[in-house]
C-alpha cells in the first residue's frame, strides 16, 4: 500500500466539508466503524493498489485476469455450537431490551482457487470495490444517494432462496422478515431526518433478484428519500458520518446495538460493512461493503456475511441464512 494514505474520520469529515463546498470529485472509503478512512481525488486513486466499479464511474479499466468458467468454491462455516453462543449473547440483550434487531455477522474461512482481483473483474453487481491483498467487495446494497438536492436510502432486509416454491409470497408473508424490515426502515427514517427534512418511503419492501453461483436469491428493499438544505454541500462530510455506521448492517437503537455486536461477534469487520462512494462535484452516490471476500495477513481467504436477528428468529434458520450468503456472484 504504498500510495493509499488512511485518514481518521475527522480528516475525512474536514476533507469532505471542504471539497464539498468546492465541488472537488473524489472517491472515499470507510471501514466498518468509520474510523479508518480515505478520501482522495478521483484522479488520484492508484488502480493497482485499489479499483471500484460504481454505476457511471469505474478506474478499472480493461480486465485483466481471464474469466473462471469454472472454480472451486469450498467454505468452511463455523460450528453450530460457535454460533449458537454468539446468537445467545445477541438474543439475551433483545430479551433484556437493549435492542429491537442486531445484525450478527461472521467469519467463513474460503478454499477457492479464484483471486481478489478475478472476484473483483467478473463478479456481477451493482458496486465493486477491490483493495490490494485486501478484500474484494460485491455489493448489491445502496447506503446513499445524494441528487439534486434530495438524499435516498434503499435498506435491504429480507432474503430467501428464489427457487423454493411461491418464493415472492413466502418472503413479503414472513412474519419474522417483515418484522426485521420495518424495523430497518423505520431505522434509516430517523437516521435521514437529522440531515434532511420531508423524509418519507416512496417504495416499501419491493423484491429484487441476486444471481449467485449457487442459484438465485430474492432480496427485499424499500426506498427512503428526504430533502437536503440547499447548502448541503458545505457540510457533505458532516453529515454523511452523521449517517454511520449503516442501519442495515448494525440494528436498532443503533448505538447500543454496536456495543452488542463487539460482545457477541468473534471477529473484527474491518471494511467489512464500512461505505465505500464517489462524489461528481454535486451528486454522491455510496455502497454499503457487504458480499465481502478478505485476505487475512496469512494470506486465508475469509468471507464475512450474516443477518438480522430479531425476538422471532430461530437460531437454525439464521445458521443457514448467514451460510447461505457466502457466495461469488459468478455465472
């Protein structure tokens, strides 16, 4: 990483303010609890040290790793019992009511015979991210939107296997996922209206379908929007840290909920759930970092995924969800 220089949040809260007011195109990074970050000119990111493939900007540039027409995939979950015990530490503060919903993720160790930068080239979703010996991100997941003046959230929760039967009306008829849902929803609300005003839900819980390796799974989303000041981008960087951590990857109410996920999760996230994003000089538009593939230090390959955890969930059927996303979107 010899060109990639990581600022600390109120770096990147002063360096955005800034270009913000000066209309200043750059690309920004931040890790899971925002405290890690980089912001730096569009023209100045390194694209052997980092590559991002947003919609309407990109620094890829041509592929350079051949297309797997097949791999090897191999996880290696962790036990039942080990989630279990993380599962209990989450559903013991939701009983005590310290939370409403926590988003419990985890570490799956992957043998797959792909690259970061393969993962990064060919897998096919909305926003990519690739970090040198670092991770490589495959996001379907939108954090925000700024566009003319208005601010969008499209929170996803909600996901099941799209070939089982009637899958559609099982998912919108899932009372624990409904559940889940409008907490999330409700979340991002409240979230948007410390920096905006007119906040309201154009669109609630709209399906979507994401093709993995392993077959197709239905997502569902639902869209907050609300108005920005009209000098909003004098303090673009104050109020898009104001926003962090993501709802959706963290729970309700936001700030105790993080205390219960650094007690009940058996790993660090890192950049893992952090927001990745570009600004154009007067439109932002953000991913939350999830569908992650990382290289530990040793040079392992760990995919990091998990799920929402309300008073309905069922510990099995959470087991298979957080199994069930350690996919590479390659077909």
């Amino acid at each position: 990483m010899n060109n990639i220089s990581f600022i600390t949040r109120a770096e990147a809260v002063s360096r955005m303010n800034e270009w913000g007011r000066r209309q200043v195109p750059f690309f920004f990074l931040t890790d899971a609890d925002g405290e890690k970050c980089l912001v730096e000119p569009l023209d100045r990111i390194p694209a052997d040290e980092l590559r991002f493939a947003f919609p309407g900007m990109s620094n890829a540039g041509e592929c350079e790793t051949p297309y797997p027409q097949s791999f090897s995939w191999l996880s290696h979950p962790q036990s039942f019992e080990t989630y279990s015990r993380s599962f209990e530490i989450v559903y013991r503060n939701l009983h005590a009511g310290n939370s409403f919903l926590t988003n419990l993720t985890c570490m799956t160790p992957v043998d797959t015979d792909l690259t970061l930068l393969q993962v990064f080239e060919h897998a096919k979703a909305r926003y990519r991210v690739w970090l040198k010996d670092c991770f490589a991100c495959f996001s379907p997941e939108i954090f925000v939107r700024i566009q003319k003046g208005y601010i969008y959230s499209y929170p996803m929760k909600g996901t099941l296997d799209a070939t089982l039967p009637d899958a559609a009306g099982r998912l919108l008829a899932d009372e624990k996922e409904t559940a889940e849902h409008a907490t999330i929803v409700d979340l991002i609300r409240n979230d948007l209206s410390q920096i905006a005003t007119e906040v309201c839900v154009p669109r609630y819980r709209y399906l979507e379908t994401l093709q993995t390796h392993c077959g197709p799974l239905l997502q569902m989303s639902s869209e907050v929007r609300g108005r920005l000041p009209e000098n909003y981008l004098e303090h673009l960087g104050t109020f898009f840290f104001r926003l962090l951590p993501a709802g959706s990857v963290t729970g309700a109410p936001k700030k105790k909920t993080v205390d219960i996920i650094h007690e009940a999760e058996t790993g660090e996230r890192g950049f893992y759930t952090g927001v990745a994003g570009w600004f154009d000089g007067q439109n932002l538009d953000s991913a939350v970092l999830i569908r992650f593939l990382e290289q530990t230090p040793e040079g392992r390959l760990v995919f990091k995924s998990g799920g929402g955890i309300t008073f309905q969930s069922d510990v099995k059927s959470e087991y298979e969800e957080m199994k069930r996303k350690v996919y590479v979107p390659i077909y």
